[in-house]
C-alpha cells in the first residue's frame, strides 16, 4: 500500500515511516510542515508532501492522491497549549479524516491514547487534550473509513521488544514508541485491526499474534 504518515517527522512518525521504507508491501509519503523536514526524508529516498494541518481540508486531499492508507501519528505536544491541542488532535485529525474520505481513500490509523475512551479517568491536569483523543476517535468511528484506533499507554523511547498487550480495556501502563511503530505497520497488514480500537501497552505477546487475536 501506499502510505501517507502524518506527523512523519515526529518520534513515532519517523519510525513509521522507515518501517514502511523497508516492508516489502509498503510505501511511505512524510507529510511534513516544512520543506528542511522534506529534505531530510528525501535525501533518505522518501517521497515527501508538505503540508500543515491547520490548512484545508482540500490541501489534506490533495496530499493524499494515490495513497491507499493513511497513518495519524501527529500530536501538539506537550509543550502548546489547550488551543493546539483543539486544532491539532481534533480538527486537524477530523479534517484528516474528511480528507480521506473525500479522496475515497478506505484505510485510516489513528494514534489515540489509553483512557481516551474512558472519561472518568481522564488526568486533571490533562483534560483537553483527553477531550480532543475521545472526540477525534468518535469521529473516526462514525465515518466510512476502515479504520483502527491504537489506544497506546505512557510513551518512551527504550527499544522495542516486539511484544504487546493488546485489548479492549487496559487500566495503564506504557510501551516503547518503537513497538508502537511496529504495531501500526503490522495493523496495516492484519484486517482483523479493521473498524477495531484497541489499548496498547507492553507485553508478552508478539504484535503479530496480539492483532490476530484483537
Ligand atoms: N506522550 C505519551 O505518553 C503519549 C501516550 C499516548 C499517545 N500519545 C500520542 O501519540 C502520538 C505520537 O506521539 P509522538 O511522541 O510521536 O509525538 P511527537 O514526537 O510530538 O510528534 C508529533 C508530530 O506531529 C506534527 N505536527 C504538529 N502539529 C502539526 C501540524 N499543524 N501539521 C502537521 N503536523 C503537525 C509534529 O511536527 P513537527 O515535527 O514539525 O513539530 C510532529 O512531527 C501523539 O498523537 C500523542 O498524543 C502520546
């Protein structure tokens, strides 16, 4: 497939992106904000777009011609405010999801976080950007796409193990954002992950067998 990753340049993107570099299925396209991100994908042999996603839905579309699938791994960050948050993980994913539609594009991945299902045990201090994860996942739930949500635990940047836990409802826990990476690839070839959210944290079980079993 040919896959748009937006939020290439991020820690989890960037991984993604060179995963789908080496697959033998796969194809990557970086979407990135700017054209010194591009360089470094290109110089890399990955096709690039660059694009913002406080633009239009239409600039979305257009970055999306001739993708199959698309992967959202972008995020505010910790370091903007509520204001970012609202127009990055919600509007910029609902704007994303639009896009896809538009462009008839059925494949959608979207990085949520755990507990964004679960408003109750939302994190005070946190609050908003709970509401942007819940409400961009409920968007993608009542679109056309065929979709996955990845609910991922507490992110860091250890290597991978390769092995997940993988379900429905987990209460916490964390997972390398390598495995992330590896499990929003292995998603894009295991269509048991379709019209499926699911939580994601570290485990006993290879990502292939977790996403079987899901
Ligand atoms: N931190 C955690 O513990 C945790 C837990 C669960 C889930 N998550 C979620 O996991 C996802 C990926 O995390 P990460 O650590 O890989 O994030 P990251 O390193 O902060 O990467 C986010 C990417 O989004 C891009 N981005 C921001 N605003 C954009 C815009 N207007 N247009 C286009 N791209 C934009 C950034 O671009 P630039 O490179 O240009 O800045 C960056 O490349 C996020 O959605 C995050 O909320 C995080």
């Amino acid at each position: 497939m040919n896959v748009l990753v937006i939020g290439a340049n991020g820690q989890i993107g960037r991984q993604v992106v060179g995963l789908l570099k080496e697959s033998k299925n796969h194809t990557p396209r970086a979407m990135v904000r700017s054209e010194e991100q591009a360089g470094r994908f290109e110089r890399d042999g990955v096709e690039t777009i660059v694009a913002d996603l406080e633009g239009s839905v239409e600039q979305l579309t257009r970055a999306m011609v001739g993708i199959d699938a698309v992967v959202f791994a972008a995020g505010s960050g910790g370091h903007t405010g509520p204001d970012k948050t609202l127009l990055i993980d919600l509007d910029g994913a609902v704007k994303s999801m639009e896009a896809a539609e538009k462009g008839g594009i059925g494949r959608f991945i979207l990085i949520s976080a755990l507990q964004a299902n679960h408003r109750e045990n939302w994190n005070e201090t946190i609050r908003p950007y709970y509401v942007a994860k819940h409400y961009a996942d409920r968007a993608l739930t009542e679109s056309s796409l065929d979709y996955t949500i990845i609910r991922p635990g507490g992110l860091m940047n250890t290597p991978g193990t390769g092995r997940v836990t993988a379900a429905e409802n987990l209460e916490g826990g964390s997972i390398s954002r390598e495995d992330v990476a590896r499990t929003i690839v292995a998603a894009l070839d295991e269509d048991k992950t379709i019209r499926r959210a699911f939580d994601l944290v570290a485990g006993d079980t290879s990502i292939a067998e977790a996403l079987e079993k899901i």
